[in-house]
C-alpha cells in the first residue's frame, strides 16, 4: 500500500469508502417519491494521492437554476483535474426534485436554500438540506455554490460571499468576475449552516433559470479553476494572466417599477446607470407611455427582468454601486472578449 496514500485520513460517503488516487460516482438515497421511485444526488469524488484541501462544487440547489450543472460537466470531463492534489466533491444537482419540476421549489413551496441545516426526520427539503450537509459539506473546506437570477431574471456574473473573512475574500477576488459583493449570510441557507461548521463558501450567481448561458459558464469553470490553485489543489497556469479586476460593490439595490403595464428597457446587464437616467419606459398596451423608471444613483446593471411585463414595485434593475463604475465597465468588456471573442469556436460534440 501506499505509505504516503494511508496517511490520508478515511473518508466515507454514502457508505462508499473514497480511496485515493481514485473518482467515484455516486448516487446518494435522499428519499423517495409518492410513485415509490427512489430519488437520489448525483455525486462525483475525485480524491488525489496528494495531500490537499477538500473543496465542493454544488449546483442546482434551486431546481430551476442550470448553469452550474454544464460548469461542473466540464470541469468534471475536461483535461484540468489530472494534477488534482486534494480532493474534489461534484454535486451538479442537489435538488433533483426541483429540476424534475423545472422549479426553485420543493413540495409546500419550500426553498432548499432556507431549509439547512435540516433534519434526517423533516420534510424533503429538511432531508435534503441534511443529506447535502452530513455527506458533502462536513467533509470540507471550502465550497463554491453555483446558482443563476430566477426564473425571467438574469445576472451578470458575480461573486456573492463573506468578505469579512479574509481567506473567503482573497478567494473571491481570485475567482475573476467583475462583480463581487459582501453579502450577509442568510437565515436557513447554505452559506449559513456551512459557516458554522468552519467551511469557506463562495456563491457564484450567474445568468438566468431554466438557460444555459455560454459566457457565464465559461467564466464559472475559469472562477473555479482559479480558485483550485489559488487553494494549491491545481499547479499554476500557464496561461498568461487574465486582464480582469474584480471590484467589489459597496452595496446594491432594485429598482422598482413605478406603474403596471409593458416595458420598453434601455439599459442592460453590464451597463453604467447615472444618476437621472432613464432605465426603462412603462406603456400601457396602446404603447402609451404611463411612466419612467429612473436609476437615482450612479452604478452598474448586474441583474434584470427580462419579461417586459410589471406590475407596479416589481423589481426590474440590480444596481450595484461602486466607486469607480468606469474601470467595472471596462473589466466586464475585457471578460467578454477572453471568454466570448467574436472568432470564438462553437461547442463541439465530444
Ligand atoms: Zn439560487
């Protein structure tokens, strides 16, 4: 046996012993269905002979968000793992349920994002939550959680974490979107629970439901990468550097529809708002215009409706404020070009 191998420490997952030096495919018994059809995780291992950090990969978590589960595809099928010291642990959907129903639900409208840290004894979300928890995150690190805007929302690509915590802020920095923000940590969700058993989350927001959306995945699978070797899971790249400077916002906020009716927008995501500007125009089905939606701060668009349909206090702009919206400007365009150029090569079929 491998001398340096047996100094790993024993890790067991759904009754499955994880080896080094192996990968592992499981599907984890979350519950089972009024049909008597099991329900279960899909989940990838792959456990290095070299020491290492344990870091997961989750997705789906809302069932209606998708991005993540083409990220982790091809992180999971690429080339870039095979120099993995560590362990790495896929979960590109955490709640089959929710992608069986197109939906961010559960049963009785619950949110897996507010049900952690469950209960082996509660509702499907409860067991969910503690499944998810008890095999995946208490065998960690670090995490990233993979989601999108909701359903007819998008969201330019983003870094959502604690940035009080230093080492979650220099991974958040490293991952490479133009957008990172402080956000607090939530009653009942991952972020919260996984805190509190000393594991550092990232949660990337990109896109919108029920999409799959080129620039946001490729600039995921990179985030995740970067993050890998920062973390010195991966050798360094390379690669030349990424001309990228995340900037992070000193807060954000929606702005709401002043009216009801059909709306003709003029701003879109990535966009610099000034104070005053018109973002958007509110008709009445006879195209008469019944009100303006003004932006009454200067900022960024990092997230919007794109149903053109409101009622009145819908939230319609995510606009993140920043002290220089200029150089977020500039770093969204350079995003785009590496990882969107205009020669870029279609996806090929494996
Ligand atoms: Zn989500």
């Amino acid at each position: 046996m491998n001398t340096r191998a047996s100094r790993l420490p024993a890790m067991t997952i759904a009754g499955e012993t994880i080896e080094p030096g192996n990968s592992y495919k499981l599907n984890v018994p979350i519950g089972s269905l009024y049909t008597s059809t099991d329900m279960t995780m899909p989940v990838y291992i792959k456990r290095s002979r070299k020491p290492g950090p344990t870091l997961f990969i989750s997705a789906a978590i809302h069932g209606d968000e998708l991005n993540g589960v083409e990220i982790i595809n091809r992180l999971i099928n690429g080339s870039r793992l095979r120099n993995l010291r560590g362990t790495l642990i896929c979960v590109p959907v955490v709640n089959p349920f929710g992608v069986v129903n197109q939906s961010r639900y559960l049963p009785d409208r619950r949110d897996l994002n507010r049900s952690f840290p469950g209960s082996p004894k509660g509702s499907l979300a409860g067991r969910m939550a503690d499944t998810f928890l008890n095999e995946i995150v208490a065998h960690c690190d670090y995490g990233i959680d993979l989601h999108t805007g909701a359903i007819h929302r998008s969201n330019l690509p983003q870094i959502r974490a604690n940035l009080d915590d230093e080492e979650t802020r220099l991974m958040a920095l490293e991952f490479g979107v133009p957008v990172v923000l402080n956000a607090n940590l939530r009653d009942g969700s991952l972020r919260e629970s996984a805190n509190e058993m000393g594991v550092k989350i990232l949660l990337y927001e990109a896109g919108e439901a029920l999409r799959y959306d080129e620039l946001c995945i490729r600039a995921g699978e990179r985030g995740i990468l970067r993050v890998m070797r920062l973390l010195n899971m991966l050798p360094p790249s390379r690669q030349k550097k990424f001309p990228i400077e995340p900037l992070v916002a000193r807060n954000s906020g929606w702005v709401r529809a002043t009216d009801s009716g059909f709306v003709r927008a003029f701003r879109q995501l990535g966009d610099k708002v000034e104070k005053g500007d018109v973002l958007a125009s509110i008709c009445d089905p006879f195209g008469d215009e019944v009100d303006r939606v003004v932006a009454s701060k200067d900022g960024i668009v990092i997230g919007n409706q794109n149903l053109p349909l409101v009622h009145e206090g819908d939230a319609m702009f995510h606009i993140a404020y920043f002290k220089e919206p200029d150089d977020v400007v500039e770093s969204i365009e350079n995003m785009q070009d590496s990882l969107l150029p205009d020669d870029a090569e279609p996806i090929q079929a494996n």
